[in-house]
C-alpha cells in the first residue's frame, strides 16, 4: 500500500511537469528541505539549498516566457523532452525503498508518460488557442497552466492518492478536448 501511495505521488508531481517543469522540481525541494517530503536516497540533492536557488529561478523564468505569446511555441520544442524528463526523475526521487528494477521502469512509463501525455496536450490546446484567438488568449491560458502545475504539485504532496487519480483523469479529459478541437477545425477546411 505504501508503494501505491509512493506511486500516485509520483504521477501526480509528473503531471504537474507536464504543465510546467520547475515547478513540481520546486516545490519538491521546499517541501525536502521543510520535511514534509522524504526523497529516495539518490535524489537527496533535490532537497538541498543549490537545488531550490536553482529551481526558483528556471521557474521564474519559465512562469514569466510563457505569457510571450511567440516564445511558449518555441519553448515547447525544448519543454517536451524536459517535462519527460522531469516526471521520471520527480517519480523516481518520491518512490522510496522500492527496488530499483521496480522503480525504474514505474518511474519511465508512468511518470515520464503522464508528463509527457500532460505537456503534449496542454502545447496542443495552447496553439490552438492562439490560432483562434490570434494570442489574446495567451495569458490567460499561461495563468491556467500555472495554477495546474502549482496545484497538482501540492495535491500530490497533501493527497497522493486522489493526485494520481486526477492526473489520470486530466489526461483524458485533455485528450477529448483535444480531439474535438482539431476534429472541428478538420472538419471546417
């Protein structure tokens, strides 16, 4: 039951990376170095000063290049394979005492693909908004995608369970939307 809950902590915070990368590394490592969070033994560093500093700042800095309504595009050429990236290492670094031939492979398909799954859809959803509103919308689905990663990233620090639970459900939910978005505009060309 502890590895479930390990594991459902883990999905959540890659959500979380799929709607912004830093923030879910972030808010990992304030909640690391306050001790609400115990990280696997290979990712203490996620919890120290130089870690949080660093992340502080690249979520400044991705937060802020978000609301540039030309750079999110270009930024999502590089946030895909980093939001990926982020959501193995984030469930890795949560799933503690699991044997590494378990955790590995949970942390790269659940983790890297509900992060990955998140950021493809959120990217798809945000250029076509912009196609439909020529960008006015930009700030205020930056604003949503803001709310998304800190949210999540905090759900799954306070409850787990109903984290994974939701990042499963947002993932469908983002995919049906999706689809019916581009079905539409398919249909109309």
């Amino acid at each position: 039951m502890e590895y479930l809950l390990y594991a459902l902590l883990g999905i959540g915070l890659a959500a979380a990376c799929g709607f912004r990368v830093f923030v879910p590394l972030l808010v990992m490592s304030i909640a690391a170095l306050t001790g609400h969070l115990e990280l696997s033994a290979d990712f203490a560093w996620l919890g120290s000063w130089p870690a949080l500093i660093v992340f502080a700042v690249a979520t400044a800095v991705e937060i802020g290049a978000y609301y540039v309504p030309w750079l999110d595009q270009a930024l999502d050429f590089f946030s895909t394979p980093a939001a990926i990236v982020a959501g193995i290492v984030v469930t890795a670094s949560v799933v503690v005492g699991m044997d590494p031939v378990l955790r590995w492979p949970l942390a790269i398909i659940a983790g890297g693909g509900v992060a990955g799954a998140i950021q493809f859809t959120t990217s798809g959803l945000r250029r076509t908004s912009e196609y439909v509103t020529a960008g006015f919308s930009q700030p205020v689905v930056a604003s949503v995608e803001n709310a998304g990663a800190v949210g999540m990233s905090v759900l799954s620090l306070v409850l787990p369970a109903i984290a994974g639970g939701l990042a499963v459900l947002l993932i469908v939910l983002f995919a049906w939307v999706l689809f019916r978005t581009r079905r539409r505009r398919w249909n109309r060309s």
